[in-house]
C-alpha cells in the first residue's frame, strides 16, 4: 500500500525493493580494513551485486552474483578506492539491475591509527587542542570526541590503534564494552587506550555508580587490548572480562583503581590476562577484591594493593604468576582456592591479617632476590601439611629467623 493507502489518491507498493542501511551517512570506513555491508529487501530473490560509486554514474563492481544474506564484509582496496567522501555502495537484485538500493554518502579514509579524546576543558591537555564533542571526528587532535563510547560506536579499532584520552574527568553513564570489533591482533599488534602521562595529568574514568552491574570497563570476546595511564573509578567493579566471552591477552598496565566496590575480575573462560606497574585501593578499609582471577591464568606485576579484604584472590586457576607486588593493610594479601601451578614471588605485606592463604593449592612461593620480601605472618593452610601434624608455629631458619604459622580450620 503506498502513500495515501486506502484513499483515491494511493498509490501503488513496490512489488519488490532493497534498501542499504551500513555505511550510513557520514561513516568513515578505512582501506586495508574490513567494513560490513547491511541492506534489507522485501521480495527479492536470488542473489544480489555489490557495486560503489564516488560521483553517483560510475560504478565499481565490489561482487557479483552473492547470497542475498542482508551483509557482505567488505575490505577497502586503497589501490582502487581513493581517500574521498562522496563514496556511495548500490546493491542490486542480480537478476534485475532495476530494483536496487542506493547508501548515503560515506567516506574513504586512508588508514589511521590515531584517534583522540577529551573532555570540556582544555586545561593540562597532553594530547588535543580543542574540547572533547561527539559531533567531531575523533581523528586529529584539534577534533576530538567526547565519551570512548561513542569513538567505538562510529570506528571499529583494530592492532596498532591508540585512542589517547586526554586529561579530565569522563563520567559513564554505561559500561565501557569492547567486543571482536574492537581487538588487537597480537601481543605485538594490541589496541591501546592511552591516557595522559605528563606529571600530574590524570584521565579519570568515572562509572559513576557501585551499583552492581556497573563496571567501568567490560571485556566480551575483545583481544589484545591495552588500558594505559588511566584512573578507574566510582564503578562495582573497575574492570571486568565476562565469564566464556573469550576475551584474550587483555591487559592493564600504569593503571590506578579505586573509589570502586572491587577491582578487576577476570572471569573463567579467558586467557592471558595481564595487571603490571597498577595501584588498586579499595573504597573502603576491608572492603572487597583487589582483582580476582577465576578458572583461567593471569600475571600480577609490579603492583600495589591496600586496603582490601582480599588483594589478589586466585579461584581454581593454573600457571598464574604473582610478582613483586606490595599488599598493605588487606586483610588477606592474597588468596587461593583450588588453584594450580601457582608462582609467588618477591611480594610484600604488611599491616593485614594473612600474609598468604592457601587452600588445595600447588606451587611455589619464593624469593630470587636473596631478600625475604614475603612475610607468612598469619596462616597458610594445605592439605598435605595438616596431614604431616607439624606444630602451628616454626622458625624457618633459612628464612631468616622469621615465624611461619599454621592454623588449621
């Protein structure tokens, strides 16, 4: 039924139309990087050509004679499709050019791998010129975007990107999600989040809300991701890796958390999860998970816990490393339960209750820098020593004198 259905004046439906939704107008696409192609059709069969144009008369076959399947990943070829913004993709029914779709206007960008973002003000900026405006293309620093969100929204990001988020203070009102879409490709070819690293600078992501369920950044199926330089706060938790999202290689690095319900929890169902050279506090004294790490492995760094219930919690996990960080004033520096093939090594705690505390765990824990750093002050527990009957407390002479306690439950 057309316009005016069901008047004098109606005229007639189509009996067949297609209609291209992605690229939208406005969209930036980059040559070297896979684009997707989205249209919906009523009443076309078979299959369907592909084809672009920059000035709306010359066409460029991108395929022919494929699925009618409403998408097509495309990859931009920079030897045939110049730097332009006038592009515009038409898909046609193969088996009658005249029912078509015609996109609106989109641009070819050459490949870029900075993009920039600020908030309202200027004052200390490292990385832009101007203040932070979703309108604005995020792509030089004098027009930079406002929220992280919306650069992931109009840009997929790919290994060798660098988002710099310059100084100030970035309330969320959702999660942070990075996805496939958004993915390094190796260790080496990591998309990373920068922020500020001038003295005194700070890039503070702000959730907000300790509500639970909100997180300042979540990790659902992404890889090779790096958060840099930033300050997480005012979340439940600062940073999640869903359970099963296949999240790998994430990593943060120089990072400060706290002012959040908990840390970090990397969920099981992941890989290769890497915390280095961090400060975590929590919100409260006693309060929460420095960063818990369940059914996977992970590396903890070089890097500082205070005030938490637990600092570093390992739950059933296998071949994670915990090195030369600092607990003071955690009730339990770090935890384990069930886990496997652990290393503890050149660690530091002090003010807190538990130094160590272990259940059903196989490791080592040791020093290799002919210091001791790591104080047993409290209780470790195993099964293999409950059943040996040793005393609740020993001096470890090759421990310089100091007192290893076991309290048995």
């Amino acid at each position: 039924m057309g316009a005016y259905g069901g008047t004098a004046q109606a005229s007639l439906s189509p009996a067949a139309f297609l209609k291209v939704t992605s690229p939208a107008g406005g969209d930036v696409v980059f040559q070297g990087v896979a684009t997707t192609i989205d249209w919906s059709t009523f009443n076309v069969s078979g299959t369907v050509d592909l084809a672009v144009t920059s000035d709306g008369q010359n066409f460029t076959t991108i395929a022919t004679g494929i699925t009618n399947a409403d998408h097509y990943s495309w990859t931009v070829d920079g030897n045939v499709f110049a730097a332009g913004s006038s592009y515009r993709i038409r898909v046609s029914s193969s088996a009658d050019a005249s029912v078509f779709g015609l996109s609106d206007q989109f641009i070819i960008s050459a490949p870029i791998h900075a993009y920039y973002l600020n908030d309202s003000s200027t004052t200390g900026d490292q990385y832009t010129t101007a203040v932070g405006n979703d309108a604005n293309t995020g792509l030089t620093p004098n027009d930079p975007m406002a929220t992280l969100q919306a650069l992931l929204a109009k840009y997929s990001l790919h290994g060798g990107d660098t988002v710099y988020v310059d100084t100030g203070t970035y309330e969320l009102s959702t999660n942070v999600v990075f996805t496939s879409d958004d993915s390094g490709t190796s260790d080496t070819q990591r998309l990373v989040i920068q922020g500020p690293t001038a003295p005194g600078a700070t890039a503070s992501i702000d959730r907000t809300s300790r509500s639970s369920g909100f997180w300042g950044f979540e990790f659902n199926g992404a890889q090779y991701v790096t958060l840099q330089n930033l300050h997480i706060t005012g979340a439940d938790y600062g940073v999640v890796l869903d359970d099963n999202s296949n999240s790998l290689g994430i990593a943060l690095a120089d990072d400060t958390l706290d002012g959040n319900n908990n840390g970090i929890y990397v969920g099981a169902g992941n890989g290769g999860f890497t915390l280095a050279s961090s400060t975590l506090a929590a919100n409260s004294p006693g309060g929460g998970t420095g960063i818990y790490i369940n059914q996977t492995d992970g590396q903890v760094v070089g890097s500082s816990f205070t005030n938490f219930n637990t600092g570093v919690y390992l739950n059933s996990t296998t071949s994670t490393v915990v090195r030369a960080d600092t607990f003071t004033n955690d009730t339990a520096a770090t935890s384990t339960n069930f886990a496997n093939n652990i290393l503890f090594d050149q660690l530091t705690a002090s003010g807190g209750y538990y130094g160590i505390s272990t259940y059903h765990t196989s490791g080592i824990i040791q020093n290799d820098r002919g210091q001791i750093t790591i104080r047993l002050s409290r209780r470790t527990y195993s099964p293999v020593l409950r059943q040996a009957r040793l005393p609740e407390t020993i001096i470890v002479p090759w421990w310089g004198g100091r007192t290893l306690r076991y309290q048995y439950d």
